[in-house]
C-alpha cells in the first residue's frame, strides 16, 4: 500500500496557501511533494519566444512534450485538474478549464493564458476570467496573483520551465489555496447549487 | 505546422483524454475493512500496524516473528514490534504464542531466545575460554546481556560437551588451568611452615597469578583456591589442619611445637606462657593443661609438680628452722611474685603450715616462720619501750620529774615484759638478761644513743635465740590480742594520740636493723617483704603497747582512788582546822596589825600546807591518770613548797585548773585569808575535791579535840617558851571557844585580851610569864650578837625564873579546863 499522492499534496497545498497569504513565501518551504512532481516533468531546453519562428516551433514542441508528460503523471496519480489546448496555430493564446473538488464537489472554471513576446523570460500570465473581481488575489481581467514566490523561480529557470512548470507551480497551488476560502465565504457557489437557487 | 508538432498536439490531446487511474483513499479504505467486518466476511482478527496503514492478520505476525528469531537466534520483543511494525502488545502476545508452540524457543526477560542460539554463544565461549584459559561468568553475561544465573544454567548443560572446562565460583576454567593453579596452591600451602591465615596466602596467590598472566589475567577468586585447597587436604596430599575454614595449621609445625615444648618441659619443668605464645598457641593455659593434666598453671607460667615439690622443701625447710625464705628465689628468674604466690597457695607443707599456725606469707612470695616473726616481735617489742620511754621523756616538762620517771618507766617495763613472757620461761630469761643489760646501761647515763648501741649488742644474740617455745608463746598470744583488739580498742582510742604509735616506716626499719641479712639474701627490695611484715606486726605491737598501757592505768586508777581519799581526808582535816582557826581571828577584827599578822601566820601555815598537800597530790594524781608511773612512796606527810615551785606546779594543770591553781598560790602570799578561801573552793570544786563546811557540831567536837590535845601538849610541855602560846590557845579555847594560832609577836596583845576574862591573880601571873619569856627571847636574840659569858648567865636565870613559873601557869590552865570541864 502507498500513500496516496493526492492526500500528501493536499496537505502541502496547504502549507502553500498560507504561506502565500502571509506574502513571504521561500523556496526552502516548498512542498517535497510538489517538488518532486515538478522534478518528474521533463525541463525545455530551447530558449524561443512566439516571434522566434522555427526556434519557437521546436519550443512548442518541448512545451507539448512537458504537457503531456504532466497530463500522464496526474492521469496516473488520479490527480487530473486541468484540460487546455492551444487556441491558434501558433500557440500564443491556450484556452481550456481547470477545476478543484473540494468537499466532493468539483469547482470548475474556464482558464485561458497569452504566451507574451518575452518569452520565456516573462512568464505566462494565467487568467480565471470567472473569478475576475471575486478575490484579492487577482489582478484586473481574472490573472492570478503569482508574483511574490512564483516570479523568482521562474526566473532562476528560465528558460527550462515551460507551460507545464506554470500550471503545476502556479495555479495548482492557486487553486488549493484560495477555493476552499472563496467557498467557505460564499463567494462562488457550485453550479448544481446555484442552479436550484436560480431557479427558485 | 510541421507534422511532429500536430503529432504532438494529437498526442497531448490523447493524453489529456485517457481515463485516469482511480484511487480509493485510505478513509475508504478502512471504511471498507469496517464493512467487511460488518457484514462478517472478514471473522478473525485484524491487528494493524503501528503506522495504521496496514492490517496484518495474527497469523502472519506469528510467523514473522518466527521468522525473524529463526533467523537472528535471539531477538528482543520490542525489536519485533519494530520490525513488524506491530504494537508491543500484540507482539507479546503472539510471541507468547509462538514460545509455547515451538519448544526450541524461550521467552527470557522480553527476549525470545533460540536453543541454536545458545549453541552458537556457546561454542563462541568454548572458543574463547580455550584462548584465554579461564573467563569469568559475570564478564560473559555482561557482554550477553543476560543474567549470570540463566547463562550458568545454559553454560551447565554444555560443560564437559561444547564447552570444555570447569565453572568454578563464577568463572570457567580449562582444565589444564585448573591444574596449574591446583599445582600453585599445593606448592604455597606445603612451602607454609607456620600457622597461616589462608585468605592472605590466597590473596599472594592472585598477586602471583596476576604477574604471570600480566594485564589479562583474571582475578581469581579467593574460594577457588580454598576449593582446590580443601580437596587436596582432603585427599591427603597436603597435612596440617584447618580451623574455622581459612586458619591452617600445617602439621609440621605443629609436631614442631610439641616437640618444643616436650622438651622445654621436661627439661624445665616449667614452661612460661610468654614462649607458648612465641610458639604460635594463643591459649597456653588450656593447651597446656589438656597436655599435662598433673601440672599447675600460674600466672606466667605452668609448672610441673616438681617444682612445686622443691618449693615445699625450701619452705618446710624454713619452717623447721624457724626462719624465713622468699619463694622467688627457689623458684627460676622468670616468675613473678603472683605466680609465687600461687605455687604457695598449692604447696601442702605450706597450708599445712598455715592451717596449724606454723608459718605466714607476706607480700605473696615471702613465708615467714612463726618462731621467725615471733622474735623479730619480741625485739620489736623491746625496742618500742625505749621508743615510747624517749617519747615520754620529750613529753615530761620538769627535768627531775622526767628522770625520775624515765627511770622508774624502764624499771617496770622490763618487768611488765618480764610477766608477760612467764609462759615461756626460756625467752623469758633472755629477756631478763636483756632487761638488766638494758638497765646497766639505762643507768650509766644512757640516752637514744645509748640504746642504739645496746640495740646492735643485742643483734649479735637475737638470731641464735631458742626458737622452739615461741610456738606456745605464739599460742598463748594470739588469742589475747585478739581479745584486746576487741575490748581495749575502743576504749584507748582517746588515749592514742597521747600514745607514741610506732610508725610502719619505724618497724621496717627496726626489723632491717635486727635481721641485716635482708640484702645479703639477694632481695633487691627488703620493703616488699617488710613492709607486710611490719603491717602486720605494727598492730600487734600497739595492742602489747595497749595492753601495757591498761594494766598500768589499773595500777594507777588504784593508786589514784589512794590518793584522793588520802587528799580529801588531809583536806578536809586541815581544812576544817583552817577554818576553825579562822573563826578565832574574828576576835581581833577591831585591832588592825594584830589581825594582819595573824592573817599572814594562818596563811603561811596551814593554809600553805593545804595548798601543798593539794598541789602535790593532784600532780601525782594527774600523772596518775596519764598512764604514768608516779612512786608516792616517798610522798611524805608535808613536802613545803616555796612560793616558786608551787606556782611551778600550778602551772602544770590543765586548762582553767592551771589559772586557778595560780591564783590559789598567789593568794597565800597575800594579807588576807578570805582570799585564800575563795581561791581555793574555787580550785577544789574544779579538781574534784570537796570542801567541808564547819559546823556548830562539827566545830564543837573539833574545838574538843583541839583542846584535849592542847591540854595533854601542855601538861607534857617542858619548854617554857612554847608553853605560853599554847597556853595562851588554851586560854583562848576556855573563854571564847575559839581556836587561836597566833604567832609569838601577837601574843602580848592575845594575853592582855584575856585580861577581863581572867581572875586578877591569874592574869599577873600570865602577864608575868608572857613579860620574862619575852626578855628571855630578848635576851636569846642579843646572846647570837654578843658575848656569851654574862648573856648566857641571865638567860639561864631568866630560863629557870620561867620553868619555876612553868607549874604555875600550867595550873592555872589545867585547873581552869578541868574545873570547866
């Protein structure tokens, strides 16, 4: 028998989530567990932003490669969160949807993301448009707050950290974080909720 | 797009797609086991892992922990709960289970143990052993952490098997170690020559062992050695004998010892207790008495019946020559003067002596004869009259008295001394000759040193003296002191003080001068046999000295009881005289000088002879009574004292007595016979003697007396002189009744006194007697002054003038008393 891997990243989740709201993370206080998911998905090697042309296709390519290989270890462990495909040929703009069972309710909402020019020096700016305006930790137009510890490492990483790096760095923690308080504090409802209430 | 990149994003797609694995949670989990409990599928028990991540059935942990001790031989419970992950409890429990199941296995203080286990130890511990040649038990079970009981009672059942050696005393032992060692105490223990206590012989031996085996040798215990000891004595490879389990005596030595002692024994026929503790025997006494049985024990020493035997022969020999011996010097050098004692306690003769009253011992060692003490007594006792007669010279206050005394004091000690020793007519002779000897000598002036002198004649003839009566003198003297002791004691006790008592200090040194032979005998200290000795003899001494004293305060309480009655019969004569006369002086009170002389007169005669006759006789009386010897033989009617003796004497009473005694003196010498009388009723009532009063009757048949006896004196009187005053008294008698002593110069005035009383006739012729005596005593006065030729003439006219008178006075009074009476 072995401990479920979920459980443990739960729990590390929360650590997070404290430690972000105290606004002093460490990179030292990083969860073991989440580090060693953020190990297992294969690092980029290609330094290439959008406009970098055939440099950005063999990105794109080692970002596809880093996704799948992150989707495979999350379908594995039972911990699939997150659908997302790329919504023009080029792979700048990624749309998709992310979702967070707490209580045994599943919290779905839509998750969409531009690949800035700066890439992969300026991280990819992850946006819950459904949020937008329901938490302090967001900026204007539903972007997740991630500067404080996220930022930092992200740059140490540059450019081995790709979309993958971003989503399992950066909004899972997010995620665990803040829907647990947003509903607690009735600031989302789930949708089989709501629905009753709506109708009557 | 390039085909890989559309590959990829299919592939993404793809992967995105796929159903993801499903995963129950462990809350599932364990709220499905709780169903299948529920529902009874699973009906036996489900332990659970410490962790709680795991269930584990009973079975399975059995088996495990079987496993596990199969594999290590020996492992701890809590080890197990470790290694299965179980709760101790549980565990135990099952281990509790699996002991019980398989033979093969022990549960040991939380431990379970395997019998392979023990192989292996034990063949680890064999294989050492062999190296080392001995382990200790306890070091063992340390390293094993087990007790050293439960690693004896395994090793036990592997000795002589597996593992190849000896226990002994908590160590194991290969044999050959064992033997070496055996070999070491049998060479230390026969090398041992003297008593020994083993512990400290042990005690080397592991000193030794250590040495040899250097830093790794094992301490060898002290009962390992006592066991190999004990089994060699047993087998008779060592001889000696144990005592109290550590204290060896090899036989050797003590053969050795008894030997020694035979031999000194029988060559000394003593032994001292000092060498029988040199030889090693702590208890010489019981060792020696259980050895001899027929021997004495001393103090210092034991002594076989020989020597005693000796020391009998020396004493009855000293008995019988009536003489003395020290017992120290028969016996050897070594004995103390308490061991000499005792050796005289159990000599025969000498109790026998004792018992009989032949002998005495004193100061423990020394036994004197009888005869021996007796003379030295006799000696002593002669000797202590000279000292007491020097004392009481010293005592006695006038020279002549003191002589006479010291004189007379000799004279009859010598003959008290003399009826003392009547029962023995021998010594009694001795002492005679010695008595005169001593007289002869006394007389030629002698002093102290006289008797010294005297003292070391007699030496010379003392020690040949004849020594066989003193046993019935000694007979016939004991049981008299004895009876002085107890009678005369208290009551001379008073008297003591006045008593010269010989001091011991005085006896010893007597008795050194009449035996000098002391230090000749070898005696370093003559005093330790002396001064017993003269403790002994001193009491002795005082009671003859008591008894002496007595018999002469019997005399003297005789002789006193004389004089008393004699003083109070002079007395009371002279003084009811003195008293009459007095009376006699109230006619002559108007005339002063006629009384004044008459005063003096009565003073200076009869009231000085009753003074004398007092003062003497109480002096005698006195001495009398101080014990001393007083002749009064010559103690004639009327010794006169002049006015400086008398008050000599007076001074020689006692006390208050003395002062009166004085003021009696003074008084005569005085005017006034009133004085007198008040002095001495004073002084008599203080001496004891009573002074009659006069009375009417009493004076009556006195004057009565007084005058037949004037009568008869005058009619006898021849005198012409003395016939006056007498006839004059008598005169005096007839018409007054009163006696008159009146000397020659009051005369005149008495005569013409008697003027009115007479018829004239017979006062001329009184008048004319009393004017020719006086011319004749005139006349006799001139006559010494000038010469006689004419003088003697008138006198003798004169005298026949008065003798021719002489009838005629005489009538006149004898006519007169007869006609009156």
């Amino acid at each position: 028998m072995s401990v479920p891997a979920e459980s443990v990243s739960l729990v590390s989740r929360i650590h997070l989530a404290f430690d972000l709201r105290r606004g002093s993370p460490t990179m030292e206080g990083w969860d073991p567990n989440t580090k060693s998911t953020l190990t297992k998905i294969p690092l980029l090697t290609v330094k290439a932003g959008p406009r970098d042309g055939g440099a950005w296709a063999q990105r794109l390519k080692e970002e596809y490669r880093a996704l799948i290989a992150y989707t495979q270890m999350n379908k594995s462990n039972d911990n699939d969160w997150f659908r997302i495909s790329a919504a023009n040929s080029e792979g700048t703009r990624w749309i998709g949807k992310c979702w967070y069972v707490h209580n045994l309710l599943k919290y779905e909402f839509d998750l969409q993301f531009d690949i800035p020019v700066t890439y992969p020096a300026t991280a990819p700016e992850l946006e819950l448009p459904q949020l937008d305006g329901k938490t302090q930790k967001m900026y204007r137009g539903g972007k997740i707050c991630l500067t404080l510890h996220f930022k930092p490492l992200w740059a140490k990483n540059c450019p081995r950290f790709g979309i993958a790096h971003a989503l399992c760095l950066g909004l899972a923690p997010w995620l665990a974080a803040e829907i647990p308080i947003l509903v607690d504090s009735g600031m989302i409802k789930h949708k089989d909720d709501a629905a009753p209430s709506t109708e009557t | 797009m390039d085909f890989e990149l559309l590959e990829l994003q299919r592939q993404f797609e793809f992967a995105q797609q796929a159903k993801s694995s499903i995963r129950l949670s462990e809350r599932n989990v364990v709220e499905l086991v709780q169903k299948l409990h529920e529902l009874c599928i699973i009906d036996f028990d489900l332990l659970h892992t410490v962790s709680g991540k795991e269930y584990i059935t009973p079975e399975q942990l059995r088996y495990e922990i079987v496993s596990e001790v199969e594999k290590l031989g020996r492992v701890s419970l809590i080890d197990l709960a470790d290694t299965t992950g179980v709760d101790l409890y549980h565990v135990e429990k099952q281990a509790e289970h699996a002991v019980v199941d398989n033979p093969r296995f022990r549960l040991i203080q939380g431990e379970i143990i395997s019998e392979r286990y023990w192989d292996s130890v034990a063949e680890e511990i064999n294989e050492r052993l062999q190296e080392c040649s001995q382990i200790a038990l306890a070091e063992l079970a340390t390293q094993l952490h087990v007790g050293v009981e439960l690693l004896t009672s395994v090793l036990e059942a592997r000795l002589g098997t597996v593992v190849k050696g000896r226990l002994e005393g908590g160590q194991l032992y290969t044999p050959a170690y064992v033997a070496r060692v055996s070999a070491m105490v049998r060479g230390a223990a026969r090398g041992i020559t003297v008593p020994t206590n083993l512990s400290a012989l042990w005690s080397s031996l592991q000193h030794l062992l250590q040495e040899m085996d250097g830093a790794s040798g094992v301490a060898v215990e002290g009962s390992f050695f006592q066991a190999l000891f004990n089994a060699q004595v047993k087998e008779g490879q060592i001889l000696g004998s144990l005592r109290a389990g550590v204290y060896w005596t090899p036989s050797v030595f003590s053969n050795a010892q008894k030997e020694c002692i035979d031999s000194l024994f029988s060559q000394n026929s003593f032994i001292n207790y000092e060498t029988l503790n040199k030889l090693g025997i702590s208890q010489p006494v019981q060792f020696l008495q259980s050895r001899y049985p027929d021997g004495l024990a001393l103090i210092n020493a034991f002594v076989h019946p020989s020597l005693t035997e000796m020391v009998n022969a020396a004493i009855e020999d000293a008995i019988e020559c009536g003489s003395w011996i020290d017992s120290l010097s028969v016996l050897p050098a070594s004995f103390g003067s308490q061991d000499a004692s005792k050796i005289l306690s159990h000599s025969q003769s000498l109790q026998s002596a004792l018992k009989c009253g032949k002998a005495f011992i004193f100061g423990d060692s020394f036994v004197f004869s009888v005869s021996f003490v007796k003379n030295l007594y006799d000696c002593l006792e002669k000797e202590l009259e000279i000292f007491n007669a020097s004392g009481i010279s010293s005592l006695s206050l006038s020279d002549d008295v003191s002589s006479a005394s010291d004189a007379k004091m000799t004279h009859v000690s010598s003959t008290s001394i003399e009826s003392n020793q009547t029962p023995s007519e021998n010594t009694g002779k001795h002492i005679v000759e010695k008595g005169s000897k001593k007289k002869k000598s006394k007389a030629s002036g002698s002093t102290k040193t006289s008797t010294i002198e005297d003292n070391s004649d007699s030496q010379d003839y003392v020690p040949t003296k004849s020594k066989k009566n003193q046993k019935k003198n000694k007979d016939t003297f004991s049981p008299h002191v004895s009876e002085v002791k107890s009678g005369a004691k208290e009551d001379l006790r008073s008297q003591e003080e006045s008593i010269n008592v010989p001091s011991q200090e005085w006896v010893v040194q007597k008795a050194m001068k009449f035996f000098p032979d002391w230090e000749e005998q070898g005696i370093d200290n003559p005093l330790t046999a002396l001064k017993p000795l003269a403790n002994y003899l001193r009491p002795l001494l005082l009671n003859s000295l008591k008894e002496k004293r007595k018999a002469l305060l019997m005399e003297n309480a005789n002789k006193m009881k004389g004089i008393l009655g004699y003083l109070q019969g002079k007395v009371d004569e002279a003084f009811l005289n003195l008293q009459l006369y007095e009376k006699a002086l109230e006619l002559f009170d108007e005339d002063q000088s006629t009384t004044v002389v008459l005063h003096r007169h009565l003073l200076r005669t009869s009231a000085a002879s009753i003074a004398d006759i007092l003062f003497i006789n109480l002096d005698i009386y006195n001495k009398l009574k101080s014990g001393l010897e007083v002749d009064n033989s010559q103690n004639s009617e009327f010794i006169s004292l002049n006015p400086g003796e008398r008050i000599g004497l007076a001074k020689t009473f006692r006390g208050s007595l003395s002062k009166k005694a004085i003021a009696v003196a003074e008084s005569l010498e005085g005017k006034r016979l009133e004085t007198f009388m008040v002095a001495l009723r004073d002084f008599a009532e203080d001496s004891g003697i009573v002074l009659k009063k006069l009375d009417k009757k009493l004076e009556r048949t006195l004057l009565h007396s007084y005058r037949k006896d004037l009568i008869s004196q005058v009619s006898a009187e021849t005198d012409p002189v003395s016939l006056l005053a007498k006839v004059v008294s008598l005169l005096y008698v007839q018409f007054h009744n009163k006696a008159l002593q009146a000397p020659g110069r009051a005369i005149s005035v008495a005569v013409t006194r008697l003027k009115d009383k007479l018829e004239e006739s017979a006062y001329t012729i009184l008048k004319d007697y009393q004017a020719a005596t006086v011319t004749l005593l005139a006349l006799v006065a001139a006559s010494s002054s000038d010469e006689q030729d004419c003088s003697s003439d008138r006198i003798a006219t004169k005298r026949e003038l008065l003798e021719g008178l002489m009838p005629q006075l005489k009538g006149l009074v004898l006519t007169t008393s007869q006609s009156s009476i």
